[in-house]
C-alpha cells in the first residue's frame, strides 16, 4: 500500500442493535470479499457489528452477576459463527462492541468458535476503561453526580469511549477487536484512523469518518429499513432487506452502498434520514473523537444504491466523556384483558375507572388499545378527552411502577378480578411484572477515565498491552 495514496477503506455493517437480524453479516461478507478482489493493491475491509443501547448493558450486567462467564451479547455466536472463517481467511477485520459488560468473555467465546471452526485462532484485542461501575469508582462518580448517587443500586456505570484505542489494537495487530461501551460512530472511525494513519486531532478527517460511522450503525435503517412508509416511501424487498457498505476515502469523505442481491435500497433520502438520526444539534454532534458539524453537509446519488456524503466538517473533541448510571428503580406492572363486540370500549373505560378505584395508591398508565393508546399520555388526558368513539374491538392495558414488589403485584391480581369483578365480556387477561431500570447521565474529565486495549491470543494468554489512552 502506498502510504502517500492509500486505497478506500470498506467497512460493512452487519447488525444496528442487540436483536438485530442474525443473517445479515453472510451478505455483507460476501460483498466486501468480491470488492477486495476486484479493488486496488492495499485495500482493507473490516466488518462491524454494533449491538448496544442505553439499557443493553445493565440487562447484561445483570446477567454477568447470575454467570461470571455471561454479559456478552446473547446473539454473538449466531451473528459471527457463520462468517468468522470466512473473515479470517480473506483478510476481513472484525470491530464490534458485542462485548458488553463481559468483554474478555467475549473474547473466550470467540476463540471456541474459532477452534469449532477449525480456523486459526485470531488475534484479539479487547478494549477496555468504559466500565465504571465497580464500587471503588463510586466515589468518582459521585463528584459529578452529587446527593443524587446516594442510595442508588446501581447495576451500571460505563463512559462512552472513542475511537483511539480500537485504531492502537489495529495497529499492533489485532483481527478482532472487543468492545463494551464505545460510542457507535467509533467502531468506524478506529479502523479509519489506523488504515490512513490519522493522528487523534485530524478533526476535518475525523468528523467525516464519524459521519460515515453514524450512516452504518444502525444497520438496514440507511438501506430502508426503518424508512418504508408505504404508499408514501415504499420500499422494494424489505423482507430481505440489505445491510450498509461504506468505501471511506483518505480524506474521510465516504459513499454508501449495501449488499449486493439483498432487498431495500440506498437513496439520498435513506441517507438524509439517517444523516439527521439522534443528531441534536447538526452543526455540533458530539462524540468522544470529535465535534461533527453537517451544518454544510451534501448527499448525492454515485450510482444504483450509492450515496456520496460531502461536506462534512470536524471540530476539536469534547475534553469530558458522557457517562450513563443505570440503577434500579423498582418494579413495573402491566395488564391486559380484553374487550369486544356492541359497546366494547364502554365496558374497556369502565373496567379502567374501576381499577383506578380499587388501586388508588398507584398511579395508572390506561391505554385503549385500537381506540387511544400509542398517542396518549402518562396522566391520562388523552384519554379522558376523547369520548367513547364506539370502538369495538379493544385491548385495555393498564400499567404502574412502584418501589415496593408486594404493591405493584396488586395490579396483576385486580386485572385478573375483572374477569368476574368487572364487565360483561373481558378475557384473554395477561399480566407481567418487571424490575425497572432507571438511568442517570454525567460528565467525566477525560482524563479520569484512562482506556487502552490488551491482546488475547485464543486461549488468553495475555500478550503486550497499550494503557492509558485518553
């Protein structure tokens, strides 16, 4: 490879969240191999799979303290075993924040496939730092917390790192990078930094690879899925929706495609509504490598299912990482019956007025189901200002949360009375009871937060490592 002129970067996206389609990455695979045999000397493709959300990692906290050797990604086997010989033999590096809250568990695991493969066992690297929720950070936590911390149990605490130590485990040579909590953007921006050798504040070059991370993080979502509305934006194939591919070049500007053969398809709308996915301020997208400003920022179709992004510009980093605290906020309760026929959602309402009479220590959530549910309201005024609108075929759902288990199970008990307690005509009653997680969210000093990486042969032996990235 030419350092002076290197070759477009490939990077496929082969999940956008913890759930996602588990064939996806087979398609994607299949199209970065037939790109690299058909491209330039030097070019690299990577595949990434990104797999978490705010609550994603306290649920696996939650699992990793019921099994030491769990709080990985439950679909991690599914979504890599299919694929994993093919990457390694073909060149294809893998950077994927399936690691969770049990990283180097992870790691474990996808050593044993590799040897159930009979592939050779990959080099691993597994990033570390975002973890803060062991009890001696507490105290650190609490510096910018405050009172709030105080008596909160909490089940997780991780900071949302950057790019600079997946592109350092790159660098020294790792196949497969593992990652908990990196913000979603970096899983690209790592393997661009060390493909064009980017210093840390090339904030032009940055911002655009940040933006063309944004584009493949939430998997089909750019290539429709997420998008179709029909009659308004149909979208051909949608069962068979494809997965992104973004060709990332020197300068960090980047085009958008997806699969090849798979359904779905790449526009300059698909792209422009992605562009502006979560993004609170457009000029001022903040993320842990730096401030992306699309403020000026153009599409413009290359080609069948091709998007080009431009314009895109990089400003220097924040100096604090954001920092999520889950903790546990009690319980939620919901039930369910229904309600059908003349006169349904009169008898739905007056089943509602009697479970808010009978429980009137909790504060209900009431939905009608198929007449006011989705655009109502936690208070209920949608729902008190719409009269009976002689629906006749209702779901009513009634919802609380408490702090004390015995009082919220209250409500399951009194959904399940109006089978005989209540009106003529509810069945089909279901009740749950789930244990809430709330979240709360700081600033930490960069520099209180020290994050590396550490190489992991197969069966993790620990070989040299890099700390203290900031």
């Amino acid at each position: 490879m030419n350092p002076t002129n290197p070759p477009p970067l490939l990077i496929g996206c082969a999940a956008g969240f913890s759930g996602d389609r588990t064939d996806a990455a087979g398609p994607v695979v299949d199209t970065l191999i037939a790109r690299l045999a058909a491209g330039p000397a030097g070019q690299r493709a990577f595949l990434i799979f990104e797999t978490l959300a705010e609550r994603t990692l306290a649920l696996a906290q939650l699992r990793r303290r019921a099994d030491p050797d769990a709080g990985y990604e439950p679909l991690l086997d599914a979504m890599l075993r299919p694929v994993l010989a093919r990457c390694l033999a073909n060149d294809i590096r893998i950077v994927s924040n399936f690691g969770a809250a049990n990283p180097r568990a992870a790691a474990r695991h996808i050593a044993r496939i590799a040897r159930e493969l009979g592939a050779p066992l990959p080099r691993i690297a597994v990033v570390e730092g975002d973890d803060l929720s062991a009890p001696q950070q507490r105290a650190l936590l609490r510096e910018q917390l405050g009172e709030r911390i105080d008596g909160l149990r909490i089940v997780s605490a991780n900071a949302y790192i950057g790019a600079e130590p997946i592109a350092a485990a790159l660098d020294a040579g790792a196949q497969i990078v593992v990652c908990g909590r990196v913000a979603d953007p970096s899983l690209a921006v790592g393997p661009a930094m060390s493909h064009f050798g980017w210093r840390a504040d090339d904030w032009e070059k940055l911002g655009r690879a940040t933006m063309a991370g944004h584009l493949l993080e939430c998997g089909a979502q750019v290539c429709g899925g997420y998008f179709a509305d029909p009659g308004f934006k149909d979208v051909p194939g949608l069962e068979n929706v494809g997965f992104p591919i973004a060709e990332i070049q020197s300068d960090g500007s980047c085009t958008v495609g997806k699969s090849e053969g798979s359904g779905g398809f790449v526009t300059e709308a698909t792209v422009k509504e992605q562009l502006l996915y979560e993004v609170h301020d457009p000029e001022a997208y903040l993320t842990p490598d730096v401030i992306a400003d699309i403020g000026d920022a153009e599409v413009h179709a290359a080609g069948t299912d091709r998007v080009a992004l431009t314009g895109v510009r990089g400003h220097a980093r924040p100096t604090h990482y954001k920092v999520n605290v889950c903790h546990e906020g009690g319980w939620l309760a919901e039930g369910e019956i229904s309600y059908a026929g003349p006169r349904a959602e009169a008898r739905a309402r007056l089943a509602a007025e009697v479970l808010r009479s009978r429980l009137g220590s909790l504060k209900l959530r009431v939905d009608l189901i198929g007449a006011v549910s989705i655009l109502a309201d936690d208070a209920g005024r949608a729902l008190a200002a719409t009269p009976d609108g002689g629906a006749r075929d209702i779901r009513l759902r009634v919802a609380a949360t408490h702090d004390d288990r015995a009082e919220a199970e209250r409500l399951g008990r009194e959904v399940m009375a109006l089978y005989t307690c209540g009106p003529a005509g509810g069945g089909g009653v279901r009740s749950t009871l789930t244990p809430r997680l709330n979240t709360i969210s700081c600033l930490l000093p960069r520099e209180a937060v020290p994050v590396g990486f550490e190489m992991v042969e197969g069966a993790l032996s620990t070989a040299p490592s890099a700390k203290g990235i900031q």
